[in-house]
C-alpha cells in the first residue's frame, strides 16, 4: 500500500479473481467495493479485469468503477485486428 504514495500510479486493477463470482461472493464484493473507494478517493482510474456477464460489468458500475476488460467486451486479439477496429490508426498516428 505504501507503493500508492511513492509512485505516480494512475491505474489500479481489479484481478479477475475477484470479478468471476462478484454476484455471489460477499468477499469479493468487499475487496472490490474498498478497491474502487480507494482508488476515487485517489484520484486513480479502476479497472477490472475479466468481465464476462452483463451482471458483473453492471455491478462494478453500480459500485464506480471507471474500466472494465473481458470476453464480454471482446477476446484477445493481434494487434493488426486492433488496429482494424479502432479505424485504422495505428497509435503512433492518432498522436
């Protein structure tokens, strides 16, 4: 925790773990919850990692978080396919 005042962090991320039984699990929601507090009272982006249900994304916004990634969004891809979705640009063009 001390690393989160030495450092200029702008992002914490939310482990998977803790996202795949956020409906039922009374312990994830706690960490998740004190997670997501701890980061707005910082000033620091939430993500979470491993969103793949409606519920969970609707969850982790009704407890404001600022992120989220997952199968619900999309799989993995190569960076090529990326670029396709995104337009076109690659990031060294949109700058």
């Amino acid at each position: 925790m001390s690393y989160l005042r030495s450092f200029p962090f702008d992002k914490i991320k939310i482990d998977r773990s803790f996202v795949h039984d956020i409906g039922e699990n009374a312990d994830s929601q706690a960490i998740v919850r004190a997670i997501v507090s701890l980061g707005s009272s910082l000033g620091i982006t939430i993500t979470a990692e491993g969103i793949e249900t409606e519920n969970d994304l609707a969850y982790l916004k009704g407890e404001g978080c600022n992120e989220g990634q997952g199968y619900l969004f999309s799989k993995a891809k190569p960076s090529f396919e990326v670029t396709k979705l995104l337009g076109g640009k690659k990031a060294k063009d949109a700058a």
